[in-house]
C-alpha cells in the first residue's frame, strides 16, 4: 500500500510540476460530458423515445429543446478559461442532428469540427459521440459492439478514432457502460465484460509509442474491478486518482461525490521526456451549475427531475484534460 501511494504522490507531483513549469507552444484541451438525455423532438419509430416527445409526460417540445443547447453551450463556453475544446466525447445523445445543432450554436461558428458518430443499438436510442478540430487528422475508426452474454438489453456502442496529431498517434475511445439499474452488484459483470472488451481493444490497436485516451461513463467507480483491475491495470493511468477531491466529483449519488465519468490515459503522457506532456485533469463545478437541496446537499443541477422541469445541465459534470506539445 505505501508503495501505490509513494508511486500516485510521484505522479501527482509530475502533474503539478509541468503545470507549473514554463508555457508551452501548444496545449491540447480534451474533455467528455454526458449531455443527460439530449433528444430532438421528432419521433424515431426504431427506438423508444416517447419519454422525450411533444405530448409526453415531460411535454418535451421545441422551446425546453432549444433551452437544454443553450445550457450545455453555456457550460462549453465556461470551461478551461473559454478555450474551445479540441476533442470532445460526448453521451446520452441521441443522433448526430442533436450534436449538429449543439455545434450550430453561434459559440462554436470560428471553429471547425468533424463528427464520429453511428446510431448504437440501445433501446432508448442514446449513443456516444467524438468531435475533433482541424488539429487532428483521422487514420481510423470503429463502432465497438458490446454483446454481453445474458443481457436481455444491447447496450451503447465504444467509439474509436485513431487520430494523427502532428506525428503523433493518439488513439481515443469513448464510452458509456451498463448502468447499474437493477443493483450495482447484480449488474457488475455487464460492466467488467464491457472493460474487457476495451482492453482487447486496447492491445490490438494501440502500439508501444502511441497515445491513448479512454474517456466515459462507466458507470463504476475508478476503484471498482472493472476499471481497476479489468481495464486500466498497470499500463495505464487513471486520471481521476491523482488528486485528493474531497467533495468533488462528476456524479452525486445518495449524497456523495464521485467520478463515474474518467478519463484514463497511457502512461506516456506522464513521461517528462513525452512529445505530449499531461498538464491537468479537472472537472468543471461551477456554483451555477449545482442545485442546493433542502438539506444543504449539492448536487448536479439536472434538465428534468422524473417528469419535473428543472432547466438545469445536466445531472453529470464534465471532466477536462489538457495536455501540452513540446
């Protein structure tokens, strides 16, 4: 034990070392947020989104749609000092139309993204998505299928890109897990078999000098088996574990803070000699963002409490990582 603290005190103080240390040509700023539920408001007779249509419970119409881009633009405008991100994962989103109007938005008109996207086979019709600036070139892409034996649902699709980056590799897959509905332990094994999937993909793609960025949902706790033990081992780092958040986190549950959304990366990007060079990983919990319960408890500030109208974000918050070229 003193061992893995000694090693996670050393690579913290890295972190904070080229955080500090003297500015660079270029800095990368990478970030994933799980948009909660953003649904157009036309009906796709291949998927169950009646819960997100006009003259549904929640009465979703063209006005809360309109509103739920403004909030989620609000918060990419807020983040890392108003920087347009370069790379974005994105969950909970319905089809590329939604993630086209989110970019159509007068914020992102000076710059210039591509989409990976594919509708994914979950029943409500939710997927994961990656945009990425004219930084980047794209080598490659897969939608990963995630059959898990027994299941009775499909669940989302990874998606990868393969990306060149000056002459850098940087491989990135974005993810949205199981959830735990139906019990955390009843339902671990979905997640455990869908971070071994990612690993296999893992070590077929990703060769010894390139980068990889693993960012998501997973719907498990960076301390639990499916991170930890099945995806991340030793030959990666979690970023979420090189800082002491106290009571902060992306995700509040039964009144406590935690990091269901990660971002885990290869360990080369904590090498002092790496062409690319981790300077931060944080997440944004801006006071605007938050809702204050009647008990004094704070937590995400969310687009809709069961079929109540809360005009809020999200009930997650987003993660960031930046990181500099040299």
């Amino acid at each position: 034990m003193k061992k893995i603290k000694f090693v996670t005190l050393f690579t913290l103080t890295i972190l904070v070392s080229i955080n500090l240390g003297a500015q660079s040509n270029k800095e990368i700023f990478t970030m994933f947020y799980n948009v909660e539920n953003l649904f157009d408001t036309i009906d796709d007779p291949k998927t169950n989104d009646n819960e997100f249509l006009p003259g549904s419970k929640k009465d979703w119409d063209t006005e809360k749609y309109n509103h739920k881009i403004s909030q989620l633009t609000k918060v990419f405008s807020s983040i890392n000092n108003s920087k347009y991100p370069n790379i974005i994962g994105l969950c909970e989103i319905e089809n590329k139309t939604v993630i086209n109007d989110l970019l159509s938005n007068p914020y992102f008109e000076n710059h210039n993204y591509s989409v990976v996207h594919k509708n994914s086979p979950d029943g409500r019709g939710i997927d994961c998505a990656l945009i990425y600036d004219n930084n980047f070139e794209l080598l490659d892409k897969e939608f990963i299928k995630i059959k898990i034996p027994e299941a009775k649902r499909p669940t989302r699709d990874i998606v990868y890109a393969k990306l060149r980056f000056e002459k850098e590799i940087i491989h990135v897959f974005v993810n949205h897990w199981p959830s735990r509905w139906g019990g955390e332990k009843e339902t671990q094994y979905k997640r455990d078999f869908t971070a071994s999937v990612l690993r296999k993909h893992i070590e077929k793609k990703v060769k010894k000098d390139d980068f990889l960025i693993v960012m998501g949902d997973l719907n498990d706790y960076p301390s639990n088996n499916s991170v930890q033990n099945v995806l991340v081992q030793e030959s990666l780092t979690n970023l979420c574990n090189l800082k002491d958040w106290e009571d902060r986190g992306s995700y509040s549950w039964d009144n406590q803070w935690g990091f269901l959304d990660q971002i885990i990366v290869s360990n080369n990007f904590l090498n002092k000699d790496s062409k690319l060079k981790a300077i931060d990983f944080d997440v944004l919990d801006e006071e605007w963002m938050l809702h204050t319960k009647q008990n004094g408890i704070r937590v995400p500030n969310r687009t809709f409490g069961r079929d109540s109208w809360y005009k809020g974000f999200s009930d997650h918050l987003p993660v960031y990582f930046i990181f500099k070229v040299e």
